[in-house]
C-alpha cells in the first residue's frame, strides 16, 4: 500500500505535472492546457490564502508552524485533473483523472499527512472555482478574451497576497508562474503563437525549463523576489519560446 500511495503522491509533484502540462500545450490542446495551468496555479494562491483565514495547524510530526486545512496537494490535483475531465468530457479520462483525484486525497490521508475533512474540503474548493472558471470563460467578456480573464485573475492572486502577508513566502511559485503565463496570453494577443514541430516544440520547452532552474540554482537565488521571477521565467518560457524559434527559423 506505501508503494500505490507514492505513486498517486508522485501524480500530484511538481516535475509531474509540468511533464503532463508541457505535453499537453504541445500534443494534445494548447487552449485547454493554457487554462487547466492557469487555473491550477490561481488555485493554489486561493488555497494558500484559505489555509491563512481557517488557521488549523500541521500535524505535530511536520514540526512546522504551517496550516493543513484545505490540504494543497488534494486542492492542486482536484483542480487541474477536475477541469481536464471538464472540458475533455471523455469517458476514459474521467477515470483516469477521478482515480487519480480520489487516489492522492488517499495516499495523503494514508501517509498521515492530512485529515479526511482537509483533503474532502480542498475537492470541495477545487469544484467550485473550476465552476466559476467555467462560467466565467463562457461569458462574453471572457470567451474570446483569455488575456483579460488571466490578466484578472493574477491581480486577484496579487491582491490575495497583499491581504494576507503571512502567505507571501508560501506562493511565490504559483505567484510568478501565474504571472509568466499572462505574460504569455498577453505577447499571444499582440503576436499570436506558431510552433515548428511537436517535438522540437517539446525539446525546447524542456531543456529551456532545466536550464533556467539550474541557472538560478547556480546563482544562489532564492529569495522571494528571485523565486518569483524564476517561475515567471520558467511558464513563460514553457508557454511561449516555441514561437520565438519559429519566428527566428523564419
């Protein structure tokens, strides 16, 4: 059991998900994965704030003066996994993604390191933004217009952040990635985006994203400011540099 729950953890880390999100902006449907992204990481500044207002504490062996309640991982997972089953509607990724959703918010619990209400709660956060996400995205403000839908909400992140200072140190990563992806909506609008090849596609995003976090890693820069401007760097450069080597190919 310790083995299938690491694997389901393993579906909820970092590398994972930048993996799953890289192949879908280049192989599946970059639209989709643009917004599945986008809401992933306003979710996770949400959550963070969340855990800032309702203020139930770690458990006692993380020895950490943090809060659990809604889990962040199960928030994370239930929102990108949820609006992938969302907007795909297809009968096998509904599985997929309901087994791996019920699977980590298992896994967390099993490896004591959330309560039931703590993950069942963060689902329960996660449903509702990727409803108001959607209803949002079908209105005509915001149907054909993502850069001000994204633009809106990594203000909202901002201001979350601004109202609650004690969860600053806590979302610079979703923070600076948000803003990364705007800056990509926002260059998409003025530009538009063309690719080369999948796979080029693929191999510059990768090796681009190792190579910045190897960079700033090198640099010993690690503060809130810089992991800011990291992850900036990171999603934009995920979203967007294959235009760039298009346009120069040309």
């Amino acid at each position: 059991m310790s083995i299938l729950s690491q694997l389901f953890l393993q579906s909820a880390q970092f590398y994972t998900l930048v993996l799953i999100i890289v192949i879908g902006l280049v192989f599946i449907d970059r639209r989709i994965f643009l917004r599945a992204l986008s809401i992933m990481l306003f979710s996770m500044v949400f959550n963070t704030f969340l855990k800032s207002l309702f203020k139930i504490p770690l458990k006692a062996h993380f020895k950490r003066n943090w809060y659990a309640f809604p889990s962040g991982h199960a928030n994370t997972s239930a929102t990108f996994y949820g609006y992938l089953i969302h907007r795909f509607k297809t009968p096998l990724l509904t599985l997929i993604g309901g087994i791996l959703i019920i699977g980590i918010c298992w896994a967390l619990v099993h490896n004591h390191y959330h309560d039931w209400v703590d993950v069942i709660a963060a689902v329960g956060f996660s449903i509702l933004l990727i409803f108001i996400f959607h209803w949002l995205e079908t209105t005509k403000l915001f149907k054909d217009n993502f850069m001000l839908l994204i633009l809106i909400m990594t203000v909202a992140a901002y201001g979350l952040v601004k109202i609650s200072p004690t969860i600053t140190s806590h979302t610079a990563i979703p923070l600076g990635a948000l803003m990364g992806v705007t800056v990509t909506a926002i260059l998409e609008k003025m530009f538009g985006y063309q690719s080369i090849h999948p796979v080029i596609d693929f191999l510059i995003i990768i090796v681009g994203i190792l190579g910045l976090q190897a960079l700033f890693a090198k640099l010993g820069l690690n503060s809130y400011t810089y992991t800011v401007l990291e992850y900036g760097l990171i999603s934009w450069w995920g979203t967007y540099s294959p235009h760039i080597f298009a346009k120069l190919k040309r």
